[in-house]
C-alpha cells in the first residue's frame, strides 16, 4: 500500500475512532447489561417489602388489576410487556408517552403520578437515543462511523494479519504490548463490531424514516392503513358497541396459552381505533419462534400474519441485535464481546491521548480533547456503575425518576470531565476512573450480601436473576480494573518511548 494513502487511512481510522468511541461507549456499556434486561429489572425489585406471603403471578393477574388501576384502561392504546419467565414486572405504554411500571407482585402502580422509571428501563433508552430524539440521528451516525473505522482498521494492518497473525508482542515493548492488544481485541470483535454498526444504523435511520410516514397514515385511520401495516380487515358486521372487560381480555389471553402451549406471552396490545382488536404475540426459547394472533372483542380469533420473507429478514436483525440468535445461551457470548469491544475502545483511546500528550499537554484543545474522550469512555462505566448503586441504595421498592435517573449519568460523565483538570497526566485521571467504576461495580453484590446477613428477606423466584446479574456487575468490575492496570503500565512506558524519538525526530526534519 502506498505510504500516502496510509497515513491517511491512519488519520482517518484515528480521528473517526475517537469520536465514534466517544458516543458508543456508554452506548455499549449500556447494551451489555441490557442483555439481561429482564433479570435486572428484577434485580431492582428483588427484596420483599413485607412478611407477606408470595402472590401467585400470571398475566390474567395483571391484567385484572390494571383494569381497575388505570383509568380507561379498555378503551386506550395499550401495550404491556414483561419478562415471559415469571410475570413480575410489566411495562405498560399508554398512548405514545406515557409509560407505566406495574410490580405484579406488590399490586403497585409507578409512573402515573411522576415520571419513574426502572433503571433497566432507563439504560434502555439511553441505549437507543440518550433519551432524546436527536439521540437516534447521533447514535445512527456514529454506528456508520463505526463501520468505516473498523473497515479502516483491517486495511491499515492488512499485511500484518496475513503474515503474523498470531503476532502478540506480549513481551516487547510497550508501545507494541498496548497496539497489539487493540488489534487482537479488534480483530476479537470485527464481525461484532460490523454487525453492530450496520444493525443499530439500520434501525435508528429507519426509524427517522419511517416514523413520520407512520404517522401519515396514522391520520387517516382508514383501511390501506391497517392493510399496509399488516392489520386485519375489518369484519363485516362487527359489533362496535361491545364494550372491553377485564374477563373478556383474560379469555383472550387463555385462548392463545391454550392453542400455543410452547410459546410464552410476551406482549399484549390494544388497539381502540377505528376499531376495537387485541394483539397477542408470544416467544419461545428457540431462536426464530414467535406466533402473532389477532382477536375481535369478543375473543374471536381474526387473523395470524404470515410470516414473509421481508419480515424475516427484519427479525433475524433484530435476532441478531439483542442476542437471542442461539436462544439465551448467545446472551453469555453477546456480553463477552462486548466488554472486548469496550475494551477495544477504551485502549484505542487512551493510546491516542497518550502518544499526543509529551508535546501537546499545555495546548486548551488537547485539554478538551482529553476531557472529552476520558469522561466518555473511562466515565462511562463509572457513570452507570453509579446510576446502578444509586438505584440499590436509594430505590427501595419503587423506581426513581427519571430526571433523577438523568442527573445521576449526565453528572458523573461531567465530574469526571472535570477530574482531567485536576490530574495533570492521561494515566493518572484514566485510573482514578476505572477504578472508582471498579470498586462501585463491586459495591454492587456486596450491598445484597449485606442485605441477606441482616435478614432481608428475597423472593423466592428472583434468586436465580440475581445471581447472574452480580455475575455480569462482577465482571465489569474485572474489566474495569484490568483496564486501570493496563492504562497505567502502557502509558509510562509510551510516554518514555515517545520522549527518547523526539531528538531523531528532530534531526530527520
């Protein structure tokens, strides 16, 4: 390759890498828990609130009860959905922005009042948008600037990957340890990284295209509307005076567990308008399994959308997006790479800061710059380390706000902006950072331990979630702490390196 063209793709693959690791890091630190989204919901609401004996949960329960808790509840836009496993906790959307939280097992009722929201809840719209609308175009450009890095990256060390492709420099220098751990960590996570980018790109542009065609046709309300979106037809002479209820709705739901046995509800619609129909779609532990069905108001079967090749592409995606191409088994994968791919940034990061800082230290842009990219990546973790110990140690029975929630992530990213002016040098503030994520990632199991020494009591059908839900905050603890390690290492030793060239460098000008 001639050398122009690949100083230049070393620019390029270096400067969209900062800014692409600086939006996606807290976007994959964020993902990576979410891949056991609804164990750590119930990690939340893991302890009893009272001596009182278990209920049992189902959805006909839940159901019942939101009937008579929520105002008009029959006769608005209703989706609720929960973890198929036990039935513990459901999200109700209400309308297009009102979202709700209901503990089946307390019989309460969180969001109607003030805007709470679980902090798993919470993660997850901090992964798809940072909670804003902007957010989606932002994330949508950084996953395609993710790709071009990645693409960048195996052509720049093209030559290198056939001929020494085991090359592991673990011994030599350091400058080659810390460049052949973000190849090799790279190298780990290539189709990952490829997959995410275009997945997440495709999702967050489609959105930005399709939800104001969506809402074209949603004024209509006609036919063509509910036919393109794959919605029955309207029957002949249906009763548009039947009224919903609450034993109505469950008979639906007992039709659907009856006539698919395998499947597992896992969400449930209501739709008010032009005319009253019901949705249920359930899943299986198998990858691929999933049956829809439409019932009138009367428990009616109406219709079972076909499943067309366009469909299947699109769920195969999102398969692919959220880990359950191998069924749950993919979750344990799909966290290992991503904690590599954060890995993968965090070094590639760090590495940049630290072979610019002998000579640009004092410079205001190189101070915002490193501002910028260690309150990003290395306070990413931290952020949400704390967002996660706040929520254990503050939210005892019910979810915080969500402007608390807010505060807690967007305040550690700017306090630990703000560390870099009080430490002088990369490694120190980078440190101090993945350290403290450590020791609150850590924090974590040992506040439940202490929990079950004192005598409080757990439901009994959540002992499983917690534990593997410590075991993912464990191993960020890992990572966090291997990462502190490694920071401090590299970066003396590239710092040296860096000084001992500048008098060669100086002679070749």
């Amino acid at each position: 390759m001639d050398k122009k063209i690949l100083t230049r793709l070393t620019k390029q693959h270096s400067v969209l890498g900062a800014v692409s690791a600086c939006i996606l890091t807290i976007v994959f630190v964020c993902g990576s828990l979410l891949f056991f989204r609804g164990q750590l919901l119930n990690w939340q609401f893991a302890w009893q609130q009272d001596s009182q004996l278990e209920r049992s949960m189902s959805w006909q329960t839940a159901v019942t009860d939101l009937t008579e808790k929520v105002p008009d509840f029959v006769n608005q836009r209703i989706t609720l959905t929960t973890d198929p496993d036990h039935n513990h906790l459901f999200q109700i959307y209400v309308g297009h922005d009102d979202r709700l939280l209901y503990n089946n097992q307390t019989q309460q009722l969180f969001g109607q009042d003030t805007a709470q929201q679980a902090a798993s809840d919470f993660l997850y719209f901090w992964h798809i948008n940072f909670t804003t609308h902007i957010g989606t175009d932002i994330i949508a450009i950084a996953c395609i600037l993710l790709m071009m890095v990645t693409i960048s990256g195996i052509w720049i060390r093209w030559k290198d990957l056939v001929k020494k492709f085991h090359q592991y420099r673990a011994k030599g220098k350091s400058r080659d340890v810390f460049k052949d751990s973000h190849v090799l960590l790279g190298l780990g996570v290539l189709l990952f990284m490829l997959m995410y980018g275009w997945s997440s790109a495709y999702f967050n542009v489609g959105y930005e295209i399709n939800e104001p065609v969506y809402h074209k046709y949603a004024d209509k309300s006609g036919k063509s509307y509910f036919e393109e979106l794959g919605f029955p037809r309207k029957p002949e002479n249906y009763d548009m005076e039947a009224v919903l209820t609450a034993e109505r709705l469950n008979q639906v739901i007992t039709d659907f567990q009856q006539a698919y046995p395998i499947m597992r509800i896992a969400r449930f619609d209501i739709y008010p308008r032009p005319w009253k129909r019901l949705r249920v779609s359930g899943e299986s532990d198998r990858s691929f399994e999933f049956v829809t069905a439409f019932y009138d108001v009367h428990g009616n079967l109406l219709y079972e959308p076909k499943r067309k090749p366009i469909n299947d592409v699109y769920n195969i995606m999102i398969q692919l997006h959220e880990g359950h191409l191998l069924g749950k088994s993919s979750h344990l994968l799909y966290f290992v790479l991503s904690m590599m791919a954060i890995a993968a940034m965090l070094i590639g990061n760090l590495y940049w800061l630290a072979i610019r800082e002998p000579k640009r230290a004092g410079q205001a842009l190189f101070k915002l710059q490193r501002a910028c990219l260690e309150a990003s990546t290395c306070g990413a973790l931290l952020s949400v380390a704390l967002l996660l110990v706040c929520t254990r140690l503050f939210s005892q029975g019910e979810p915080l706000t969500m402007l608390t929630n807010q505060l807690i992530v967007v305040g550690g990213l700017l306090c630990c902006g703000l560390l870099t002016c009080y430490f002088k040098q990369v490694k120190d503030s980078a440190h101090a950072m993945l350290q403290g994520a450590g020791v609150l990632f850590l924090l974590l199991p040992c506040i439940d331990v202490i929990r079950l020494v004192l005598g409080h009591e757990l439901y009994s059908f959540v002992a499983r979630d917690l534990i593997t839900v410590h075991i993912a905050f464990v191993a960020l603890a890992g990572l966090s702490f291997g990462m502190a390690t490694v920071v401090v290492r590299v970066t003396d030793k590239v710092k040296k390196r860096t000084i001992e060239l500048e008098p060669v460098n100086d002679r070749l000008a």
